[in-house]
C-alpha cells in the first residue's frame, strides 16, 4: 500500500542504524511465528517499541495511545509506520477490531499490556496488566509472544529527551496458545487465566542472563 512506503524505507534505513546506536542483541527472534501474532512485552521506556519495530523479523503493527494521533507531525507520521491508535482506560472496540483484522491477516501486532511505561527498579518485574492483549489474541485465534526489554530503561528512561548509547537486550520467548488455556471456562476467566500467564512469561524472560540457555 502507498501509506507503507515511508514505513517500508524508514526500516530500510534508519531501522538497521537504530538498534546499532544500543548494540542490541535480540535472542529468540526465530520464535516469531509465521503469519498473525500478537508480540506482548514489558513497557520501561519509549525506546521498547522502536527497538521491536525496528529489529522484528516482520513488520509491526503497534497500538499508541491515542492522544498521539490528534495533530502535528507525530499524527501524520504514526499511521504511515504501522501504527493505529487506541483510548487507554477504557474499551475500545475500534482498536479491538483493527488489530483482529490485521491479525486474522497474518500481520504482526505489538502491545504493552501494563498500558504504560512503569518504573524499571519496581519491586514486582512486570506491573498489572489489562485484559485487553489476552482478549484480542483469543478473539482472533492467534498466539501471543512474550517479549522481555533489558537494558530500555537506561538508554532512555523517563524524564530523558535524548537516549544514551546503553546496551540493550531484547529476549523473545515461547509463543503462547491462548486457545489451550482454560478452554472451558468462560470468556471472563480465560482472559483472566491467559493474561496472568503472559505476564508470567514476560517475567520469566526478564530473568534473562548474558550466555544463558534461553
């Protein structure tokens, strides 16, 4: 499509010079599978979507908070990098049902399902998740992969205007079936179930150690 063809050329480009900039090493990557997914990860800095959208093996389709998309040059831009908006805080069925329709697609979608950035020195390493991931992964019938951010936090943590050159690690781990999660419960549950084991998982890949088995 005409709209992608600036997103197609700023991955071309600045989308190999970026992850460079943090020395980024991406472990899993592989675990990405063919055709739709929903890549669900930890959320510590503003840097955690450009890195994924930059480094993932296909393109990614991110949610941003729609106040974002309003005016400017940031409104104009988002939508030509994959990106659509989404109203924090409340449900949003015309979010909800952009990312089923990309995802039933094939396409890729990425969301941080703690809403916002949280405080990396936290006492608890994933903060409290919305439903929402689980419910659009089980509504479209496609598996969700936990993704972990190491290192996002001090390249370019809250309050910063400008990143600094910080090693970065992005840990990729299983792909989770939701469908196999409490198959006979009801909707409300499933969800419940599936988002606690997604934020298990990306809790788990948080643990991640340099020269490591995962």
């Amino acid at each position: 499509m005409k709209r992608y063809r600036l997103a197609r050329a700023v991955r071309a480009t600045l989308g190999k010079l970026v992850p460079l900039l943090f020395s980024t090493r991406v472990i899993g990557a592989e675990r990405i599978p063919a055709g739709g997914a929903l890549l669900a990860g930890n959320h510590v800095s503003y840097l955690d979507p450009v890195l994924l959208w930059c480094v993932s093996p296909r393109p990614v389709h991110f949610m941003a908070k729609s106040e974002l998309f309003v005016k400017g040059f940031i409104a104009w831009l988002l939508p030509r990098l994959w990106s659509f908006p989404v109203n924090r805080g409340e449900p949003d069925r015309t979010a909800i049902v952009t990312a089923t329709e990309l995802l039933k697609s094939g396409e890729l979608v990425g969301v941080f399902p703690e809403g916002s950035r949280r405080e990396a020195d936290a006492d608890e390493a994933v903060g409290e998740a919305h439903g929402g991931a689980a419910f659009i992964a089980l509504r479209a019938g496609v598996p969700i992969v936990p993704v972990a951010f190491l290192g996002t936090e001090r390249a370019m943590p809250r309050g910063a205007s400008l990143p600094r050159p910080v090693k970065v690690t992005i840990v990729v781990g299983e792909p989770i079936d939701p469908g196999t999660v409490a198959p006979e419960a009801g909707r409300k549950e499933r969800v419940s179930l599936v988002t606690a084991r997604m934020m298990d998982e990306i809790a788990s890949l948080l643990a991640y150690e340099p020269g490591g088995t995962r």
